[in-house]
C-alpha cells in the first residue's frame, strides 16, 4: 500500500463523477482548503455542519467529500461570528479540505440516484430525464499492410472501439492505395515524382467525439507515413448517455400501500408522505433523490406509476394528484445513502490501486426534522 495524496483521490472519484456531469451552476468541486497534501482518513458526509466536521476532527480525516456544498451561494463575507464563518473557520484551523460532489454525483452511474434505485427494488433501471450525451466519430485510416496490426492496437490502447460491452472492434478492409510523392516529400515508400501503389488496409473505429484528440495522437504517433491519410465522420448516434432521476420497474406489481412500506423500511426513514389511493397496483417507478417537484410531469411522460422524492410542496402534490401520478415521498435526507455507497466505491478503486487510505462513512445523521 502506498501513501497518497487529496489530488489523487480526488482524480479517481472524478473519473467516476466528473464535474462536467453537473447541471449548470452547481459548485461542485473543491470548497476549502487544498487538495495538495497527503491523505490518509476521508469523511464521506451528506451534510457539512459542526457535528460532521467534529466527526472528521475525531477521526483524523484530512478531506471532508460532501454531497451538499457547503458553500451554495456566493459567500458574501466569511464573518466567525456567523454560522458558516464558524465553520468554514474550524475546517481550516484543524487543514480539513472539503470537496462536493452534488449533481455529477446524482447523475454518476452508481451514484446516489441508481444507489436509491436499487434499494427500492427496481429492475431494468434506465435513465429518468437524459441531461449529457455526446456524439459518436467514425475514423476511417489507410495504412500499409505491414504496419496495419501496430495501428489497430495503438487505437484500441488509446480507447477506440469500444461499443457497450466490447472494446477492440474495428473493421478492416485490403485495397490499393496511390500516391506519388513530390520533391520535398520524404516518403515511408516509393520515391519522388514516381507513383506508387501500394497494398493497403483501411481501418475503420468509432470512439466518443470527446476521444478525438487522442485518438488522433495515437493515430499519427504509429502510423508510418509522412501524410497519413484519413476520415473523420461525426455519426448520429450519441453514446455516454447520462440524466437524473431513474426509473424502473419492480419484480412484481404491488399495491402503492405496501410499497410506501418497503419505500420507508428500504431507505430507513421514520415516515413517508404518500399522494394516491393506497390500494392502487403499482409496478413502474422513478426515483430521484433530493428535491424533485420539477419533475413531477416527467416522471408522468416516462408512463411511471409513482414517484419517489423528497421536500414535495402541497401544491405540486395537488398536482400529481390531478394528473393521475402517485408520489412517496420519504424526506430528502435519504440521499444519505451516498455515505456508504461512495465510501464502499472509492474503498475498492483504492485497495485496486494499492493506495493506504481509508474511507469512513459518517455516523451523524444531518435530518433537521423531529417527529412529534
Ligand atoms: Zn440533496
């Protein structure tokens, strides 16, 4: 096991949840403190307040990971007379960094919406509201026979070719490639103002359009001629499909009444709010942690039969009343659940990398509510 530093940790969890995955605006990321320090204990937190911050102090945790940021809004002072003064103030006297993973961690597969997904039994889980996607490329290469096979594997070690659960695909074709080299040229074959033919293989490979760069480098760092000719085709289809929310369906239907039990055992919650008739039969689901009253109508167009969220205003429950769309609503602390999930991730990317750190999901519960 090897020591290691918060910027390694941090570049791990982010090839799971990057921050591009984020809806516009959510400051997520590192809040306080440096990532340039070694690390050994990190607190995984819904919440940072004083308790979970006394919680990494007792624990000898260097890096606080969070779901909700601490700093939402642009902090207008950093008065220690203040509540979050106070706290901002506490983490950096005792060098505690905090980092946020918000909605790149909602929308992370794995992350905190298909962690709440699975433990309500869903199957056949797909994304709720679809809010990243990216462009397939094609990249068609010429290249002498003899040198084809080197191609082909430096474009596959660069990430080409990798379709759902295969990666190495290409297709390969012979032919006869012409050229004629001029004066200045300094050809791989043939010589100058002669025209050669040569027996060539076209390669062809598709990879994300964010891969391009890449691939490219791969491409003309193998390829052995001075002008590698090749097409690059932006395809319609889009690949790297991310969203909000899940939907799902359960093994069998259910009545919505026993559900709403399972819902409240499952995610371990004192009580559910439920909007529709109890003995109504229930099989579709969507889910999405935190606040989900704008996407009520969403969950309705997806053909769900009810609705997991948190935080549901009265109106917006007239509403899906209204609409026919049952709605359970367990509280928004559920997305608590990130505390093991993450924890229990980063823990197995970590012993993969031999790294000496330890994860430890926090034992505060950050529910504002009391039940009277
Ligand atoms: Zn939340």
């Amino acid at each position: 096991m090897k020591e290691t530093n918060a910027q390694h940790i941090i570049s791990l969890f982010e090839q799971w949840a990057p921050k591009s995955l984020a809806v516009d605006g959510d400051p997520v990321g590192l809040q306080v403190g440096t990532l340039n320090k070694k690390v050994t204990k990190i607190l995984v937190t819904l919440d940072v307040n004083l308790d979970t911050v006394e919680e990494a102090i007792t624990n000898g945790c260097e890096l606080i990971i969070a779901h909700h940021p601490p700093i939402f809004r642009g902090l207008k002072n950093m008065r220690t007379d203040l509540p979050q003064g106070i706290l901002i103030e506490k983490l950096i006297k005792h060098d505690i960094a905090v980092y946020a993973a918000h909605t790149n961690l909602d929308i992370a597969k794995g992350g905190v919406n298909d962690l709440l997904a699975s433990a309500l039994h869903l199957e056949n889980i797909e994304i709720l509201e679809q809010t990243f996607s990216e462009q397939l490329m094609k990249l068609a290469v010429f290249t002498p026979k003899e040198s084809t096979a080197a191609v082909r594997a430096a474009l596959s070690t660069a990430g080409a070719g990798k379709i759902g659960d295969y990666d190495s695909c290409s297709f390969t074709t012979r032919g006869e490639g012409r050229f004629k080299p001029l004066e200045e040229a300094t050809p791989y074959i043939g010589q100058a103002n002669e025209l050669s033919v040569v027996e060539e293989d076209k390669v062809e490979v598709v990879f994300p359009v964010s891969m391009k760069n890449k691939i490219l480098k791969a491409l003309l760092t193998t390829h052995p001629y001075e002008e590698p000719a090749y097409d690059l085709v932006l395809l319609e289809a889009e690949v790297n499909i991310k969203g909000l929310g899940r939907i799902g369906i359960l093994p069998e239907k259910q009545i919505l009444g026993d559900y709403a039990h399972l819902v409240k055992q499952q995610l371990n919650v004192p009580f559910v709010r439920v909007v529709g008739d109890l003995t109504k039969k229930v099989r579709k689901v969507a889910v999405l942690g935190g606040d989900g009253n704008k996407y009520i109508q969403i969950a309705k167009r997806a053909g769900a039969d009810v609705f997991i969220t948190g935080d549901l205003y009265f109106h917006v429950a007239q509403d899906a009343e209204a609409i026919g769309l049952s709605v359970i609503d367990p509280g928004h602390h559920v997305e608590q659940i990130m505390k093991t999930g993450v924890a229990e991730y980063m823990t197995k990317v970590c012993v993969e990398n031999k790294l000496a750190v330890e994860f430890i999901p926090s034992k505060i519960s950050t529910e504002p509510f009391q039940l009277i």
